[in-house]
C-alpha cells in the first residue's frame, strides 16, 4: 500500500473537487473525471468535498448532507473511484468517525487554533491538513503545528488561503508562502479560496476565477509542494463557493499549464 504522506512529500499533488456534497452522482461523475486527468498526466490528486459546511454565512445556506450520508459518499469515491480522500471537520468528535474513511483530515482556517479540534485530529494518526486562518500570520502557524506533533503525529500539511484586507476581501501575501516553506512541512496553495469576496453585508460569499491562473503560477515559482482547487461541473449552479469554482471542464487546461509551468521554472 502506497504511503500517500511520503508520496505528497515526494512530488507534487492537487487537491480537488466540489467545496461541498450537493449529490452522490455530481460527487462520483467529478471523482471519475478528475481520476482521469490523474491518470492521464501522471499527477496525484486529492478528492475534497465537505459533508458540512459549519460556516456558512447565512442560516438558510446549504450545509450539506451531514456526517454519516457524507461518509457514505466519500467512501464511495475512494472504494469504487480510487482516489484519496479530504474532508474538513468542525467539531472534536468528529475526527475519528471522518478517519474510517478519509486519507486526509483538515482542520478549518478559521479553527485552526481550535487545540481540541487539533489534537483530536492528530491522535487519529492520519495525515492532517491545517487552513491557516486569514487573520493569521504565516510564522504564527507554530503554535498549530506544535499541537499536532506533541500528539505523536508528523503528518502536517500547511495550506495557505490569504489575509483578510477590510471587511469583504482577501490578499495574498508571498511572504506567507515563503515563511510556512520554513517550517519543513509540505506547504499547499488554496488557489479558488484565496479569490473569495468574504460576504460582509450580503448573505453569500463571491469571488473571482480570473485570477486563479496567476496565481497558480506564483505559487509554483515558489515551490509549494501542492494545489489546492474547488471544481465543479457548473459553478453557476453550484450550492456553495461558485464564483470562485474552475468549471471542471476547463480543469485539464489548469493542469496541462502546471506541467508546462513546472518545465520552465
């Protein structure tokens, strides 16, 4: 059986998939395609999906399908598709029922000094991927991970996803990329979730695709170690995170462009 964190850690990956469950063939129908593209140009990918989104916005938001359908569905990516799986969890509790199936647990931006959140997901043994929070500094990201390894774990991912800049918008900060390299520890770009509009005074979150080439591009010169899309096979649809989604049939173009990128840098 291959070690999926020795193998992250030893070339580069992508995470990808829809920011949350909306179905079981909408999840299935983007896990075959993005196994595909895997395939095709011999690069690891991630599935993500959240079985609910504790965070949203508004009240009325979609959430998801809530832990146990949740499971059941992501199981079916990783038994019947064959990729690795990645989900996020909100509460303690949750982190070992989430390890039954996932390869990856992460914790939440905004929870990521959450120290039960963190340390129940590093007593599960699995890898664990922490969100550095938008209001956190890069080098601040110690203290998250000293709460992984005090727990006898070393599977530490480090996602960078933007700063909060005002009240409704998100800048992405190179130092933050450079500084989390420092800590030894496979450092991945949230390329869609860093063109969010976080919502202020409107009850849903936009965002902006058009940026997601460059800085695509930004963080391989940097050297992170993976990449992290929301994809969808219509973000215009899509019940959570649409504006800043890459349509999924448009997602071969990305990585054909990361393997041309990877080439010249």
């Amino acid at each position: 059986m291959i070690d999926l964190y020795k193998k992250i850690t030893s070339e580069r990956f992508i995470i990808a998939g829809p920011c949350v469950i909306e179905s079981e063939d909408l999840v299935l129908n983007t896990a075959m395609r993005l196994k595909e593209l895997a395939v095709k140009y011999n690069i690891p990918i991630i599935f993500k999906a959240s079985f609910d989104k504790a965070n949203r916005t508004s009240l009325s938001s979609y959430r998801g399908p809530g832990l146990d359908e949740g499971l059941r569905i992501l199981g079916n990516v990783k038994n019947i598709i064959g990729l690795p799986i990645l989900t996020d969890i909100h509460e303690a509790w949750q982190a070992s029922r989430v390890a039954e199936v996932c390869d990856i647990i992460q914790i939440p931006a905004f929870l990521c000094r959450q120290t039960d959140l963190l340390v129940e997901a590093a007593k599960t043994g699995k890898i664990v991927n922490i969100k550095k929070a938008q209001f956190l500094s890069a080098k601040a990201m110690q203290f998250p991970i000293e709460k992984i390894i005090a727990n006898d774990n070393d599977k530490v991912l480090l996602t960078e996803r933007g700063n909060i800049f005002g009240s409704d918008n998100l800048v992405v900060d190179p130092r933050n990329i450079v500084d989390l390299l420092d800590f030894n520890y496979p450092v991945i770009m949230d390329i869609t979730h860093s063109l969010q509009t976080p919502a202020s005074t409107s009850s849903t979150t936009g965002g902006n695709r058009t940026y997601a080439m460059p800085f695509t591009k930004m963080a391989l010169a940097l050297g992170v170690s993976g990449l992290f899309f929301e994809v969808h096979p219509d973000p215009s649809t899509a019940l959570s995170d649409g504006p800043n989604m890459i349509p999924l049939n448009e997602f071969e173009t990305f990585i054909h462009e990361i393997k041309r990128w990877e080439e010249q840098i």
